[in-house]
C-alpha cells in the first residue's frame, strides 16, 4: 500500500479534528490546507461556521482571507460574501470591500446585491442601497420560486427605504408589486395600507390588487386602523394581532411589589424626548412634579436633535438616563434596579416602540399614555390615561388597559409654547375675504367620508377655502382631484408649507375654523389650533381616537363645538361658514376662556395626575398580595350565554383566595355579553376583557390562557359557577407541595335554577375522602378506562409550570377535542394530583348540552387512541409493556371497527385522512415493532 501523500495526510488530519470535535485542531488543520490551496469550499464553510458558533470571529474571517489567497474557484464569490457577514458589525468597510469583491466575480449575485445594500444603508448611503435593490429585482425573475423570492425581498426593501425617504408613490409600487407576487405578506400589507392612507389614495383597501379587504383589513396596523375603522372592535383586535406576532409574552416579571421610597419614582419611557408631539404636550409636565412627593426619571433613546424643546424636556426631569444602545432585557433591568414605582409609557405600538421593555414588567404598575390613542393590547400594561368624556364606560371593555381617569382631560398641555407674530393672509397665500376652514391634521386621518363632509360644507359655503398641510406633491394632486369629482373647484384647496413652529402656531390666527377629522381625530394638532385661539368643529364617535378633540373642547369651555354625528357636524361649520358674527363670538370666548379653564392650566394637570399616581402606587401589586401568596389566573371564555356568565363571573369575584386575576374572552356573535359585562370591568381592576367574534371554541379558550399572567390557571366555563373557597381551598395543597401539579374536585350538578340534582353517568365521585394520586397511577387510569376521570376543565386548578407548553398540549402533540385530557396526562408526567370529594364546583345542566355529534364523537375516539399510542411510545404510564400492547389491540381494533361504522359521515366530512391513516400506523407500529429494536 503507498504512503498517503502530504495533503492526504493533511485531509485525514481535519476529519480526526472534526471527530473529536476538537476546534483549535480544525482550525490549524484548515488553514494548512488553505495555505496549500486545497480546502475545499463545503470544508470551508463548515469550518468557518464552527469557528464563528465559538465566538472565534476573527479565526473565521482570517481562514476565508487564507482560502481566498491562495485558491482559486468559480465559488470564490461565496466565499467573499460569507466574509463580509462576518465583517460587517464590527468593520463595515471592509464588509463593503467584500462584497464589492463577491459582485465582482458575480455580478449577478442577487443576495450580494442585497446584503450590499443593506450595508449602504446602515452607513448613510440610501440612494446607492436603492440602486442595487432595483438591480436585484431586474435579475430576479418571477417565474420560479427561489428568484421571486429573491425578488419580493429587493422588492420589500425598496418600498421600506422609500418610504422613510418620504417618497411614497414610489414605496407604494414597490410594495405593490411585492404583494401580487406573494399576496400572505401581513407586515407588507401594514405598509402598503398606511402608504395609501397618507396619500389619500382612495380606496384605501383596493381590493384590485388581489387581496380580499378582509385580509388587507387585519394586515392594518394599529396605528392606521385608527383612521381606518370608527369600530372600536376593530381598533383593539389590530392591537392584538400585533402584540400576538411580535411582543415578547410569558416572562417572569420583574417588579412584583412596590417599593417603600420617601418620594414616588415615576419613570417616563419615551424615544420622543425631541421635536416630536409628544414633548410638545408634556414639555412642561416633568419640572412641574412636586419634588417633596416624587422623583422624576426619563428612559430615552430619542435622536439628538440638539433642540430647545429637548434640552427643555431634559432639564425637568431629575434623572436623564439614555438607553438606546441596551437590548430590551438590558433596559428592563436597569429600569428594575432603579426602583421606578410606576413606568408611563409614551409609545404605545407607533414608530420606534420598545414594547418587549415593559414585557419583563420592570416596574409593578405600567401606563400607557399619549402615544397610541387607542387599545394597546399590551399585557403588562396596567393603566390607560383617560378621561370619562374620551373614555366612556361602554369604550372600557375594548381596551385592555384599566382606564386612570383624569377629572377635565387626558391630554396634558405646555403653556410656553411661543406663537409667533400673526402673518397676513396673503403671505399665508389665502384669500382675504374668504372664510378659512383649516385641516392641519396628518392627511392619513382625512378619509374619503371626511373628505366628503367638507366638500358639501363647502359648496354650502361658497365663500369658503380649505387650508390644508400636505408632504408631497402627490397628496395635493390627489385631493385636488378628488374636489373636482365631488362638483369643488380644486383651487379652493389651499396647501400651507412646513414653518418654524411658533410661525406654525401663528398661522392658525389667520383662519377661521378648524375642521377635525374622524374616526382619528386631533390630539395635538387640535390643542394647538386652541392654544393660538383658533376654535376647532369636531364629531365624537364611539373611539378614543375620535373623542380626543371632544375632550380638548369640553376643558376649554366649548362644548358647542363636539357633535355627534356628521350631519350635526356639516349643519353647524355651514352655519359657521355663512355667519362670521357668530364665528366671531366663538373666538371671543375662547380666548376668554383659554387660561381661565382646565385645558392650559398644567399645574392643576398635574396636581391630578399626582393624585392619581399615589392611588395606584398603594394598590397591591398584579403578581403578589402583601402576604406573599402567588396569583391565580381565573380563565372565562364566553359565548352568546350573558345571563350565565354573569353568574360566573360573580362566582370567580366571590373568591376568599385573596390575589386572583380573571380573564375573560368574548367570542359571542353580538355585543350583549360585553355589555353586560362593561360595569364589572369598569369596577374591578383584577379583570380583563377581550373581545374575539369570529373564534372558535379552541380559540377563545386559548386566547384566555395566553393573556395569563398567574403562576396557577383555572378555567371558568360560562355555565358552570366557583364555591367561594373553590381557589382557597386548592391553593393549601399547591403551596405546601410542589410535587402537586392540579388539584380537582367534585363537580356538582345542578340545574336552570341552581338546585342540585343526582349525579348522572360520568360526574359520580371519584373518591369519598380527600386522596392524593401519584401522576403515574393517576395517568394510567385515564388512559386505561378511555375516560376524564378528573374533570371538565372548570374542576381543575392547575400549576402552569408543570405544563408542556400550554393547555391542551401532550408529547408536544395539540388537541382540540379532548384538549383537557391531554392537559391532565402532561401535567401527570412529572407530577401528581390531589382529588378533593367536596362540591366546589357547579355545573349548570340545561338545554343544549351533551349533544356531541357524530363528527365530535369520532375525533374524540380518534384522540383516546392517539393519547395512548404517544404515552406508550414515550414510556409513560405503563409498568408492563405487554400489557399495554395487548390493551392497545383491543383499542385499535375497536377503534377501526367504529371507524368503519361511521365511514359515511367520514367521508363526508371534514377529517384528516392522511392523519387518520398515520395514527393507524403509529399503532399498528408499536404492536408489530420490538420496543428496543434500532435503540442505540
């Protein structure tokens, strides 16, 4: 036999490295074999990853400069461009030099095009990160899958760019071309939604571009749905969309009690301490906090704009701390060492949020104010700042934050603000005879409805010019358009530039009436017309958003102008607009009235909100009582049963365990279990609504479980009913033992009335004295006699963190028809349970009920054979596998016997064969298979 070469022996050297897993040995062994040019790429790459998932970066890229010195291969590219990845954190020159590199030996490297361009634009260079991307879509054609994907991609960032370059009909094409190729795109829809609303590019939902307006409609944001829907129901469940697919749920908390400090902390959490709406607002709010009660701080990671108004916002606060280069959890925990008593978030879910902050629930109470006015759907947010005019009770149960009622208005204001010297009409470009409605509000709140509201107030107002703000030439051409469908000449539209603010506040004195829009009226723009002495026309709908200005007036002593439907808002600006004496009273009062009332009187302001800050502080905080005891989740989902909820929900508020939380979820297909509901929301802080039509049953009670915040869960079905020591009473045995993983009961029935009836098959008792079941004993009950043995899901208190994952979970499989069972057997693999014979629960047995059909009834049998089939597998709950197996057989055999039976409604109805066919297998595998045959 010859002697292996040097390379052979080079080769054979890094397969020895790569078996011992030895990495100082891969990676001498690979760059001797780089030096002599004969690495492979596939080694190579395998190599550098290695190195690269050890923390040894600069290994990696060394090894790639080796390879790339000295061997030469049409792959070269690739190597480059796995280099630059490497490279472009820390040095993103040199990045940019390789994949320059890469695109040299492939100029058409679609995902080198890409990466570059990605690059370039981190470094400030956006017009040569557009100019690839649009290279990258004319190399990637749509007819295959790997280069239209390709294509989307260039597609998607091209529209993002263009769309923070403020060039929007360009970032609409973009991203509309994008969608038809590949129309499940939710976050482009999101964009492409919001590009049209600020275009006023009507309809906004153009169903033409293949998109259902459904779907358009649920990839909205929650931001533009406030413009896009008068529907509050509409408005939370964007929220909640949102809050599902991107924040961050089930961390431990990190604050669970208050803090004993001389003064109260209260920490503002904002990255808009610039020129932006919100310091407008409550500029003036941080040095006005008495500092005998309370220390101010600020979490920013605002831009550094170099502004007055920063550097005023800045100096009232007694802390500035700046986060912006901490992660989330890095920024939580600082904020959680620095004791805050309550966080008041300023974001919400608009532009730069950091949502993920406040999931770590770095302060016990946390507030949302300001920035999204409207449903944030936050779980770890406790408190929405409101008033009873913007936030009225049958608003409460929409919003998934307790309303903190201010008593005049929810929007604080900044009396500082310099208006500048009044202008002429003529330097402002309008008419000096004609009456002057102003619309400065942002142009995605102008929706077609509005549009045309004005356009009939102006035909009835002949005189009249509409003072509009608009960023682009587009929106003007638009509108303008728009006015020449409705019979208005597009002249009358009249466009104001963007001006330094305190002529920007000076400008309002030159016209004659604000006009609000609506559903998303005013917040800022509407106190600012106010604060220069402009009165403002506004309708109050049934949101937040469309009762802000309505609020603003009311404080400022102007009630006469919030209407309530849109023809009441038309007959009152035409009467306006044909009655300059009367227009001219409103202005008098007004500027009587303007540092007279509660809207500019900022030190009352926060007086009130002081007050309120001390209310909440003292309030026990959501994870824990005073005494230590954890909290229990009470899970109620609902349907189409408000007499019987209501008696639920009495009975979970009746409990003697004194930390519960209640969770309840709405799917009913009307409004009158919310608004049954609505008086206990509003009065009890411990409960939760959410509002889901259009769930299923899986859904809804899934939907209460993943807005959970207790350590101990227990559902609450809505016509069954709690005894008022049921939580108390389980509760003993899960603090005393943590081997106890749920604890049930007795179930009594009892009918319509509430009287108790006889047991009937299936709810006997299963022990008359309290017995405690090892989870092995306990699990192979259930699985051996095919029953629930311990209980309909109201029974059961369970600890969640001996769950797999969630409800209704077992080997990691979901199950929908017997998702209680499967629930009971994962919590059984660790744990075990305690069965109490006491009545402490009640089932209401009414009309309706046990009427399973056929199509439940043979998923059911489906899942009783698939629940053994995977304990058997995973060897639980059998001592003898014999056994089992022969006990199986006879499932299996009934099963396909009854499987038979019902082939009919099988076939057709909605079943998964494939799935049906594979358990099948599955069970037929365990039986014929030795178990220990291909075990290592």
């Amino acid at each position: 036999m010859s002697k292996p070469t040097a390379a052979q022996q080079q080769q054979q050297e890094l397969l020895a490295a790569f078996a011992a897993n030895d990495i100082e040995r891969i990676d001498a062994a690979a760059l001797t074999l780089a030096s002599g040019g004969i690495l492979g790429i596939v080694e190579l790459f395998d190599v550098a990853q290695r190195l690269s998932a050890a923390q040894q970066n600069d290994k990696a890229q060394g090894l790639y400069r080796m390879w790339l010195d000295n061997t030469k291969s049409p792959l070269a590219y690739a190597a480059h461009f796995n280099l630059a990845v490497l490279q472009a954190e820390k040095d993103p020159a040199a990045a940019e030099a390789s994949y320059r590199a890469a695109l040299e030996h492939n100029p058409q490297f679609v995902e080198g095009l890409l990466n570059l361009g990605t690059l370039l634009e981190r470094m400030k260079r956006p017009e040569e990160s557009l100019e690839l991307w649009r290279r990258a879509v004319d190399l990637s054609p749509p007819n295959t899958p790997p280069t239209r994907a390709l294509r989307v991609q260039a597609l998607n960032n091209l529209g993002r760019l263009q769309e923070i370059l403020k060039r929007m009909p360009e970032a609409e094409a973009a991203l509309a071309e994008s969608l038809r190729l590949e129309p499940d795109q939710r976050h482009v829809i999101t964009h492409w939604v919001h590009l049209r609303q600020k275009q006023c590019n009507w309809p906004v939902f153009d169903t033409r571009i293949g998109i259902s307006e459904r779907k358009l409609l649920d990839g909205t944001s929650a931001l533009a749905m406030l413009s896009a829907s008068p529907e509050p129901i509409e408005q939370v469940g964007a929220s909640q969309r949102y809050v599902e697919e991107k924040v961050l749920k089930g961390v431990a908390p990190m604050a669970t009690a208050g803090y004993k400090h001389e003064r109260l902390r209260i920490g503002y959490l904002s990255s808009d301490f610039c020129s932006h709406a919100v310091s407008i607002l409550t500029a003036e709010l941080y040095g006005l906090h008495d500092r005998s009660k309370f220390e101010v701080f600020g979490f920013c990671w605002s831009h550094e704009d170099g502004s007055p108004l920063r550097a005023r916002v800045i100096a009232g606060m007694d802390h500035h701390i700046r986060i912006g280069a901490l992660s989330d959890l890095e920024a939580a925990q600082l904020i959680r060492a620095c004791e805050i008593d309550i966080l008041v978030d300023l974001h919400g879910l608009t532009l730069n949020a950091r949502h993920n902050i406040l999931s770590h629930r770095p302060a016990p109470v946390q507030i949302t104010w300001l920035g999204l006015p409207g449903p944030t759907a936050l779980p770890e947010i406790d408190y929405v700042i409101s008033d009873p005019f913007v936030m009225p009770p049958e608003l409460e149960p929409f919003f998934t934050e307790k309303p903190l009622h201010m008593p005049h208005t929810f929007q604080i204001n900044d009396r500082q603000r310099q208006i500048g010297v009044k202008p002429t009409r003529a330097s402002c470009g309008l008419p000096e005879d004609a009456y002057v409605f102003c619309a400065f509000n942002n142009t995605f709140k102008i929706t077609p409805e509005v549009f045309d509201s004005w356009m009939r107030i102006m035909r009835d107002v002949p005189h009249s010019v509409l003072w509009l703000v608009a960023d682009g030439d587009i929106v003007r051409s638009n509108l303008q358009r728009e006015a020449k469908q409705r019979g208005v000449d597009p002249d009358r539209l009249l466009f104001a530039k963007r001006v330094a603010p305190a002529d920007y506040l000076a400008r309002f004195q030159v016209a004659d009436l604000f006009l609000d829009t609506n559903p998303f009226g005013g917040g800022t723009t509407a106190s600012d017309a106010l604060w220069a002495g402009l009165p403002v026309l506004t309708c109050a709908g049934k949101t937040f958003s469309s009762r802000m200005a309505g609020s603003l007036l009311r404080a400022v002593g102007l009630p006469e102008l919030v209407t309530f439907t849109m023809a009441d808002y038309e007959a009152l600006a035409i009467k306006l607009g044909n009655d300059r004496a009367y227009t001219a009273e409103l202005h008098k009062k007004l500027d009587d009235n303007r540092l007279t009332t509660p809207l500019f009187d900022s030190e009352r302001f926060v007086r009130d909100l002081e007050e309120r800050y001390l209310q909440i502080a003292a309030t026990p905080d959501r994870t824990t009582t005073p005494s230590g005891l954890p909290l229990v989740s009470i899970l109620i989902p609902t349907h189409n049963r408000p007499d019987y909820a209501e008696l639920a929900l009495k009975s979970a508020l009746a409990q003697t365990y004194p930390n519960t939380e209640i969770i309840i979820s709405d799917n009913s297909d009307d409004e009158l279990t919310r608004a049954r509901f609505a008086p206990y929301v509003a009065k009890h802080p411990q409960i939760r609504y959410y509002r889901v039509p259009g769930y299923g049953p899986a859904e809804n009670g899934m939907n209460c479980f993943k807005h959970s915040r207790g350590d101990y869960i227990n559902y609450l079905m809505d016509d069954d009913l709690y005894h008022p020591d049921k939580i108390m009473r389980m509760m003993s045995f899960m603090l005393t033992d943590e081997k106890i993983g749920l604890v049930t009961s007795f179930r009594q029935l009892i009918d319509a009335n509430g009287n108790h009836m006889a047991p009937i098959s299936g709810t006997e008792r299963l022990f008359e004295t309290e017995a405690r079941i090892s989870g092995r004993q306990f699990g192979h009950l259930l699985l051996t006699g095919g029953r629930n043995l311990i209980g309909e899901p109201t029974t059961v208190l369970v600890r969640k963190a001996a769950l797999d994952r969630y409800f209704g979970t077992f080997c990691g499989r979901p199950y929908t028809v017997l998702s209680d069972v499967a629930t009971w057997l994962s919590i059984l693999k660790e744990h075990d349970a305690v069965y109490l014979p006491e009545a402490l629960s009640y089932f209401r047995l009414h009309g309706g009920q046990d009427q399973r059909g056929n199509g439940q009834a043979i998923r059911a049998n489906l899942d009783w054979l698939q629940l053994y089939c995977d304990a058997l597998e995973n060897n639980l709950y059998f001592d003898d596998r014999h056994t089992a197996e022969e006990q199986l057989s006879s499932k299996l055999t009934t099963c396909l016997w009854y499987l038979g039976t019902m082939r009919g409604e099988i076939r057709d109805g909605n079943f998964d064969l494939p799935g049906i066919q594979a358990l099948v297998s599955q069970a037929t595998a365990l039986l014929l298979t030795h178990p220990n045959r291909n075990k290592q």
